[in-house]
C-alpha cells in the first residue's frame, strides 16, 4: 500500500524509509524522491562564508588526503563484498566532501592532491552505479573522475575513467562507439602508462570489440594484453590504485572475451580463473560464473550451464547486483 501511495504521489517518502529504500535500490536520495537539491538563499554579502570554505580547504593536507583515499579504499573493499547498493549513502557523502574540498582549493600544490583522490573515488561510484543499473549517475561521475584527472594532471587516472566510461556505451548499445574511446584512452596515456594499466585497457579493448563484432581485433588485443601484463602474484599498482589486475584475473577475462566470440576453448581459461580466484570479490565471482554459463551454452552443455547460472544468481542476490542479475536473466532465457 505504501509502495502504491508513494508511486502516485499520495504519501510522501519519510526519512525513515528514505534510508531503508536507498541502500535497497541502490539509488541516491535526490533519485528517490525525484528532486534536484535546493540550493541554499544567498546572504547579502557572502565573502566571509567563501572565505571560510577557502581557508578550510587550503588546511588540507597530507594526512588529509590520505585520509580520503583510505575511506575510498574502505568503500572499494566494501563494494566487491557487499556490492554498491548498500553504500549509496556513504558514497555520496565521500564524493560530497571531496568535490567541497577540491571547488575552494585555490592553489595547484594543494588541488593536485585533492584532484587525484576525487578521480579515484568518482570512477569507484561510477562502477557502482553501473552495477546498480543508475547509467546516467554512472556517467556522470565518470564525467567528474575525467575533469579531477585532468586538474591532477594524471594522463593514467584520466585514461582509466576513459576506459571504463566505456562500459557504459557498450551496454547502452553503442559497442563500436566504446571501442574508439578505450582506443582513445589508449593513446591519451601512452607509452608513459604502467604495464598493468596497458594489460587492463587492451582487455577492455578485446572485450569492446567481442560486442562489436570485430573478433580479429578482439584477438589482437587480447594478445597485447598477455604480452605486457607484468608477472607474479601482484594485482595492486602502485600509481594505478583503481585497478586489480594480474595474470590470473586476465585468464578470467580472457575467458569472458573468448566465450563471447563464442570459442569453445573459454571453457578452459575460465576454469582456471575460478581455481584461484580471490573468494572475497564476490561481484566479480558471479561475473566468472556467468562467463561459465555463457561458455557451456556455445558448447551446448545445459546441464553445466545450468549450474553455473545458479552460482552466478545466487551471488549477485547477495551483492544486489542489477548488472549480474540481468546477464544472468538472459543468459537463462537461452537454456
């Protein structure tokens, strides 16, 4: 009844509920109720109130800044756990304090800083809403990690929202489109990228061209991709913190690009990526499931199929995965 009433404009939403429905959907509380923030009356002289926001911004420091890259670091930890509908509120208040604390930061040694941990927490929320089926959030903040990335003057960061804005065309159906802007990222960082972020936006370019139907440039990059991924165990970058990708993570995608070029060898590398996955990136281990269902459907094998489509719905319930949840709906619909 309340769902109804709220629905036709009889009830309003309570705070109360307002709480409960953002972490359940996934959504922001202006995108709940519909409205755009009110912006606060104008005093008749506001330069002390400016003033203050400047001088409170300029006392940001080391510590600072380190603090609001462990509270990203704490909510990336959080979300490929938990998954993003239940940090909606956290991620927004994150995103809040560091956009204040970077539009009054007046001098480049003090913006720099602020700009690049702002590129790393905006791709992070950008990821989420993608996740959580908000496209248009999602877009946007991949709009704001382009303009931190630039103010930090960070070619990597810039490429890398470059990259995974990417995501966002392709699913909305424009795959050809997606793969000229990783390729654009790609020559925005260069050859002055890390190795890793090099492997990482080859794979997104292999996966890109799988959609598009370009398999032998999906084959291309794939090869690319092996070829510079540094060896070892490590998946963490230094310079590149947004990303986690080492030689066991590529073999999961390059299961994932192979079953969509629907080659039956998927099978194999996907099965070896499920060997050693790390169990605490839940999300992505419904991804790994769905990439095995998709492999045995090109083989015709339903049974197996089967199975991994129920792993894979199982552990986005748990995350509250809208993206999972719709590869894993139409996947099904194919058994």
């Amino acid at each position: 009844m309340y769902v109804s009433e709220w629905e036709n404009g009889k009830r309003t939403i309570s705070d109360r509920y307002a709480r409960v429905l953002r972490q359940l959907l996934g959504v922001t509380d202006g995108e709940l109720r519909d409205t755009d923030p009110v912006p606060a009356a104008p005093t008749a002289d506001g330069y002390d109130d400016l003033l203050s926001r400047i001088d409170s911004a300029s006392s940001v420091g080391e510590s600072m800044v380190k603090a609001f890259n462990d509270q990203t670091e704490l909510l990336r930890t959080m979300d490929r756990q938990r998954g993003a509908a239940a940090l909606v509120d956290q991620m927004t208040g994150h995103l809040s304090a560091l956009e204040n604390a970077l539009n009054f930061a007046v001098l480049p040694t003090t913006r720099r800083p602020v700009a690049l941990a702002l590129a790393g927490a905006s791709t992070l929320a950008a990821w989420q809403a993608i996740d959580s089926g908000a496209v248009e959030r999602a877009w946007r903040h991949y709009e704001l990690a382009k303009r931190a990335a630039r103010d930090a003057e960070e070619p990597m960061y810039l490429a890398h929202a470059m990259g995974e804005q990417a995501y966002v065309l392709c699913e909305a159906g424009r795959p050809a489109l997606a793969v000229d802007l990783v390729r654009d990222a790609q020559r925005t960082v260069g050859p002055s990228g890390s190795a890793r972020l090099r492997a990482w936006l080859y794979a997104a370019e292999a996966e890109m061209c799988a959609h598009a139907e370009m398999p032998e440039d999906s084959r291309r990059a794939l090869e690319a991709a092996l070829a510079v991924i540094p060896s070892g165990p490590e998946d963490r970058d230094p310079d590149m913190l947004s990303i986690f990708l080492n030689g066991a993570h590529l073999a999961r995608w390059q299961g994932n690009v192979l079953a969509l070029l629907g080659e039956e060898s998927a099978v194999t590398s996907l099965y070896s990526a499920l060997e050693v996955m790390d169990p605490t990136f839940v999300r992505a281990r419904a991804g790994l499931h769905a990439d095995l269902a998709q492999a045995h459907l090109t083989r015709a094998e339903y049974d197996d199929a089967s199975t991994h489509l129920r792993q894979a719905r199982l552990l986005a319930g748990r995350t509250g995965s809208v993206r999972q949840r719709r590869r894993v709906d139409l996947l099904s619909a194919r058994l």
